[in-house]
C-alpha cells in the first residue's frame, strides 16, 4: 500500500460523500499495525466480503484513483406506460 497512514486520514476527513469515505476506511483499517479481516472489515461497514474484494482489487490494480471512481449505470430514462 503506497499511502501512508496520515494521507489516508486527511483524505478521509476530506471525503464528500459515503461511498468514498467507506472505501478509504478499508484501506486505514488495512495500514493499521494490526489491521483486521477482510470479513471483520466487510461486517463493519455492513458490505459483503466479495464487495471489499473487489475494491481491493480495483485498488491493486489502479491505485486510489480507480478505487474511489464511483461508476454509474448507463441505463435508459424508464417510462411509465399508459
């Protein structure tokens, strides 16, 4: 983990919405000198395991930038029918 434990915090107090602060919270809890589980993490926040995963993942994989992107569904505008 590239983030050093006092930027992880001053992004957390920074952050606009609960998605990102949950997400940044994975990665403090995980930079802690005893971090704990992956599950415990998961039951903390109230997410599934596989979700923390593949946030992880996306983190692994693209750093903080990629974690923290929030992507919406392309659906189409619904219409009531009469």
């Amino acid at each position: 983990m590239q983030e050093s434990l006092d930027n992880l915090t001053q992004r957390l107090r920074q952050a606009e919405t609960a998605t990102i602060k949950e997400r940044l919270q994975v990665l403090y809890w995980l930079k802690q000198d005893n971090p704990p589980s992956i599950s415990a993490i998961a039951k903390a926040l109230g997410k599934h395991r596989s979700t923390i995963q593949t946030w992880l993942s996306l983190y692994r994989y693209g750093g903080v930038t990629a974690m923290l992107e929030i992507k919406k569904s392309p659906g189409g505008v619904r219409v009531i029918g009469q």
